[in-house]
C-alpha cells in the first residue's frame, strides 16, 4: 500500500520540535528539566512504598526523558554552531543528571527498604530490578568519597566523549582534485573552488564515489589518507583519555575492566565469550579472506601491470566494485534504478505490508524544511497511533554526519496516560542535484535506509510501560533500551529483505524509463551478497577485538607475541587480519564514532545480532517463494519489536523461533557450513 503524499493533520500526542530554538532557551530547557527531576527523586527517597519509590522515579524518568529531545537533538541537526553547542552543553548536563539518579544514595536505600519484589506486575517488577542494577553498577553501594570521585570521572568522560563527537560532526575537511584526477567518477555532484578544483568531503556520499570509481590509484590514495586521519589531531588524545578512565571507572566499581563492566548485562555476559565469538567467526572467515585478496589482486594487475605492488586500503572499494562487475554487478549501472524518491516510499511500503500498519505523513512542526514527519497507526483494528517517526535524509553542514535513528520520546505511561514513542531516522543519502536529477542511491545507500528504517520500527512500535524498557542507545541521555548485543538484532533481520528478489523489483524504478530492475541485474545483485565476505568479516572482527582490547585494561596489549601502545596496536591488528597495510601516521579511530557513542567493548555486538538475526530470518525463508508473509510479520511485529526490553533477548528469540537460536543459518550464508 502506497503511503499518501498529501498531509494530514497531525495528532494531538505529535511532538513539537522547532528550528527557532536559542542557545539560551535550551539552557532554560535544561534547567526546567533538571528542577522538576530532582523534586521527584527528592520525593522518592522519602517513599515507603513500590509507588512512591520506584513507580516516583520511573514516572519521573519518563517524563524527563520525554522532554530531553528538545535540548539534546539541536545538536545532531542545527544549522547554527552556536545552537548545537549549546545543546551539546544540555546534553552534557542531562546525562549527567540521569546518571546522577543511580548515585542517589537515599533514594536507592528507600527502594532497598521496599524491595523489587513488591511491584504489582512482572513488567513493573523487570524495571524495578532494572533500577536497582544500575544503582550498583553507578556506585550507591560506595562509600561517599569514592562515589564522589567516580562521579566526578564520569562527568570528564561525558564530555570528552561529546567532544570527540562535534569535532567530527564539524569538521569540514575537503580534498581538491582536478577533473582528470577524478577520471570514472561523476564530478558533477562536487562545488568547484576559485580554481576550478573540485572539493571532495569525508561523509560517505562525497567521498565513496571516489573510492569506488576513480581510475587513478594515487587519487583514491589521498581520500583514503585524509579519512584516515580525519580529526586525529584533536580526538586522539581525548580517545586515550577515555579509555584511561572507562577502566578506572570499573575497577572503583570492582570490574576487572571496562569491558568485563559492559557485558555483565549484555546477551554475552563476558569479555572472553565475545572474543571466542569473534575469533570462532575468524577462522572460518580466514579461508574466504585468501581468496578475496587472491581475486582483488588479480583485478589489480590486469588493470596496473605487473609492478603496480600489493592490495592497498585504497583500492579494496575500487577492485571489490569491479569484481561484482564480474559477476554482473554494474554498480553504476544499478544506481540509475534507485531514485531516492521511489525507494523512500517503497521501503516505507513494504514495512507496512509486512508489519500490517499504516504510515500517514502529518503537518507537525519539524526543524529543517527537507525533515518529513509520519504516524504510524495499527492497519486494521481501532488504528490507534503507536507513534511517530521523523525522515531527515539529506547531509546539512554542522549535522551529524553518519547513519542513525534518534530517539525522540520512550513509549511509557505515566498517571493513566500512554505516550507513544517517536524517534527520527537521521541520514546523509544522495542529494538531487541543482540540474533537477533525483538523487541516485548507491545499493550501499538503500541497503542502509533499509536497516536503519527497521530501528525506527522497533523504536516506534515499543509498548513498554515503563521508559527504562523502551527503544534508546546511548546517543541520548536517558537510561533505556534493550541488551546493546541484541540492539541491531531487529533490524539486521528486516535488513534481509532488501536483498530479496521480490522486495527488489519493488524498490527499483529507472529514473528515467521507470523499469524496474532487469531479472538478470537482480539475481546478479542477490548474489553477489556474499562476494569479498571473507575481507569484511576479517577487517570487522579486527576492529571489534582491538574494541575488546583496548576496553580490557590499561596497556601495553600484546598482538601476536609483541606488545603495542592504544595507537600502535589498533594499526597491528587490522593490518594483519585483514591482511591489507594500514595507512602510515593514521588513527582511524579518532573519527570512529562508536566507540563513543556507548558501543565500547561492544562493537562485536553487530556481528553477534547478525548472527541471530539470520536465524530469525530463516523462518520467512521458509514461506519462499514469496519470503514477505504478512502473518509471520505480524508475529515478528508481536514478538521481538513490540515487547522492547521488558523481555530479555534469548527469551524473544526463543519465544519466535519456537526453538533456541542457532548460529547455523549464519554460519551457511557465509558458506562455512
């Protein structure tokens, strides 16, 4: 079902975001906040019962949360510098509030005094312990000085981390090149300079095409150096700190390690059961990677000569764009049948049919004049709004610079009344050009708004009571959220889709003689899915295990018999598992935003929700030939988006498959088993 382009109004529970907002009514936000949180939790920790302990500080939770998105988003998506860091400063300031909330000694001995066990249903009883948890892991069971000091740590850390994040998200780094160093790549979509020079950027709309299609090697070799180097002479020295501190932190709170802290929690519980995942996957992944490199080489050769030197981290996105051409992928070819105006609305088409839902496009309030705002209502039944979701696709300056959905509002009830979650899927998609050409979308482009759309489902179809059980991640500042390792699970499993035959003649419509995309092209793109997979995996692992690594204690850390620095051995172990040289004088990492965005030691939480989500969508493989089975959706919808975290993550999976989940499906896609 084709969503309406035509507006409706929007709801009354809609929320109201606007772009007028000044540095000086987000500090007034933020301080209005901050009273009325503090009067509730002053309240608690005098409360002798469940609801004037507990369900007090989950209201109140709530109810902060609810309103944070107004002083937090400004800095994800303002035009004014000023505006974002203002809001930088709020969100600062409300993280640490809410942080300070498991601190509050007299409020965690008032519900130590009532108990977990005196909430009136399960799902009440699940965030009471969910609370009692994070008082510990925050230091109320310290004694008063100690706790000061890790508040204090804590403090440091919020900032450096916001830091390292703005300094990315503003920096406006570009690389000029002639038109005949940018030969193979459409110049076109580049501003010139005084010169004539055009100016290639670092976000990945700009500097892809680059990497993929530019003939000359030392041209790709510039891009790939100022990536590389992206901010590190700024966000090294802040990310050293980080760790240095993350470690401190739980050894005060008696961890072993920041990474020992992080998973106690998470589906994989340990450090070292996520490192055996990861070098369990290794192994397998090392056979597929000889030959990917094997393959990628001989492309090289063929196209350089004989003397034109190893695989460099340059051309791996220029020979891997090759070698699918060899198997019938014409990237440039395919590009040309994914308008982004036609893919957006059969992405958000297919999410209806599948989940038995409808979208609506509503006239709220929104922040930029290209951000579009959509409820989403039950298809059949009372339609009843479950909630709302924002699309702002196209790279601003000063906005955020990569992929993600941002949550706006948690699903929670607080005195008789439900507030549905919203939450807004954040891109930097091609844009059209000044000419009137739709923006074209790399298959990576549609593959990625497809993922991402399914985070905006499980965000939006939340029904959680209380708002600790709701969709979130760390880029807030509230608490909430399901296990970090099975965040992605949700939505890598919907992401199998776009590579469906049937769901790819649906998204695909040539931009000019409106085909969808030829039959041969199809089956060629489906099956390429696994092409060069043994580099991926190799180079992901790499990064999660130097992820792990570094989060596992103070250094030096030792890699094959040698021991490195933080720096050194990041470089040593992708170098050698990937088998591809790193880039001299680079630390990717300052320009790595995950590790600062609340995935520390849990990078290796993709690979491990992908692995299970391949398993969830073995179940819809088995309806083949038509894998889109609107009765198994429902009960996808029911059972692992709905329930959020007030159900641990083995219960869900579980409670789907009917059956305990196995790595086997995974383990055959990657053709290791």
């Amino acid at each position: 079902m084709r969503v309406a382009d035509a507006l409706a109004p929007a709801p009354s529970s809609t929320p109201t975001f606007t772009d007028r907002v000044t540095p000086s009514e987000i500090s007034s936000m933020t301080q209005r906040i901050a009273r009325a949180y503090e009067n509730a939790l002053s309240e608690a920790s005098t409360g002798t019962t469940w609801a004037t302990t507990f369900g007090k500080t989950l209201d109140a939770l709530g109810r902060a949360s609810e309103a944070s998105a107004s002083v937090t988003l400004p800095s994800m998506t303002h035009g004014d510098k000023a505006t974002r860091e203002a809001s930088t400063r709020g969100k600062d300031a409300l993280k640490a509030m809410f942080d300070g909330t498991f601190a509050r000694r007299e409020v965690y001995q008032a519900m130590a005094r009532v108990g977990a066990d005196s909430a009136p249903n399960a799902e009440a009883r699940r965030a009471s312990e969910y609370l009692m948890r994070e008082f510990e892991r925050n230091g109320a069971a310290l004694d008063e000085a100690s706790q000061k000091v890790l508040m204090q740590k804590l403090g440091e850390l919020e900032e450096l981390c916001s830091s390292f994040c703005a300094a990315i998200n503003e920096d406006t780094t570009k690389v000029a090149y002639t038109e005949e160093e940018l030969e193979g790549v459409d110049v076109t979509a580049y501003d010139e300079d005084e010169q004539g020079a055009r100016l290639v950027g670092l976000i990945a709309p700009d500097m892809m095409p680059v990497m993929q299609f530019a003939k000359r090697s030392e041209s790709r070799k510039r891009m790939a150096e100022a990536k590389a180097r992206q901010c590190q002479d700024v966000n090294t020295d802040r990310f050293l700190r980080v760790v240095e501190l993350r470690n401190e932190c739980a050894r005060m709170l008696g961890y072993k390690s920041h990474a020992e802290y992080m998973l106690k929690p998470k589906m994989a519980r340990t450090p070292e059961r996520a490192e055996q995942f990861l070098r369990d996957l290794l192994v397998k992944a090392r056979g597929k990677l000889d030959g990917d490199l094997k393959d990628l080489q001989q492309l090289k050769d063929e196209e350089e000569g004989p003397d034109a030197g190893p695989i460099q981290s340059w051309d791996v996105a220029y020979y891997s764009t090759k070698f699918k051409a060899t198997l019938g992928v014409d990237e440039a070819k395919i590009r040309e049948y994914f308008p982004l105006e036609h893919v957006k609305q059969e992405i958000l088409s297919t999410y209806q049919s599948l989940l038995g839902l409808t979208f609506t496009r509503v006239d709220a309030e929104v922040w930029h004049e290209d951000v579009e705002c959509y409820s989403v209502r039950e298809a059949d039944g009372e339609q009843n709004v479950l909630g709302f979701f924002y699309l702002d696709l196209f790279p601003r300056p000063g906005k955020y610079t990569h992929q993600c959905v941002y949550p706006l509002r948690p699903a929670f009830a607080a005195d008789g009344e439900f507030t549905p979650a919203a939450c807004v899927n954040i891109g930097n998609l091609s844009k059209p050009s000044a000419d009137g050409k739709p923006a074209l979308l790399r298959f990576r482009e549609v593959e990625t708004f497809f993922h991402e759309f399914g985070h905006v489902m499980h965000c939006v179809l939340s029904k959680s009571q209380h708002s600790v059980h709701a969709w979130a991640w760390s880029a807030v500042p509230w608490p909430g959220g399901v296990e970090q390792d099975f965040l992605e699970v949700p939505s890598m499993m919907l992401e199998n889709f776009v590579w469906q035959p049937e769901v790819l003649v649906r998204l695909s419509k040539h931009y000019s003689t409106g085909e969808s995309l030829p039959k041969e092209d199809i089956d060629a793109l489906s099956a390429s899915r696994g092409a060069l997979e043994g580099y991926a995996r190799s180079r992901f692992i790499s990064m999660a295990l130097f992820d792990l690594a570094v989060h596992g204690g103070p250094g030096p850390y030792e890699f094959e018999g040698q021991k490195y620095d933080s720096i050194d051995v990041y470089n040593r172990i992708t170098a050698s598992l990937s088998k591809i040289p790193s880039i001299d004088g680079a630390f990717p990492v300052a320009s790595w935003f995950h590790l600062m965005m609340g995935y520390s030691a849990g990078y290796y939480g993709y690979l491990w929700s992908e692995a299970f989500a391949a398993d969830l969508f073995s179940e819809f493989e088995a309806k083949r030939p038509s894998v889109c089975d609107p009765a198994l959706g429902r009960k996808y919808k029911d059972m692992i988006l709905a329930p959020c975290a007030t159900v641990a993550g083995d219960d869900m999976l579980s409670n789907f498959l009917g059956r305990e989940a196995s790595l086997n499906p995974f383990l055959k896609r990657m053709g290791v088993l």
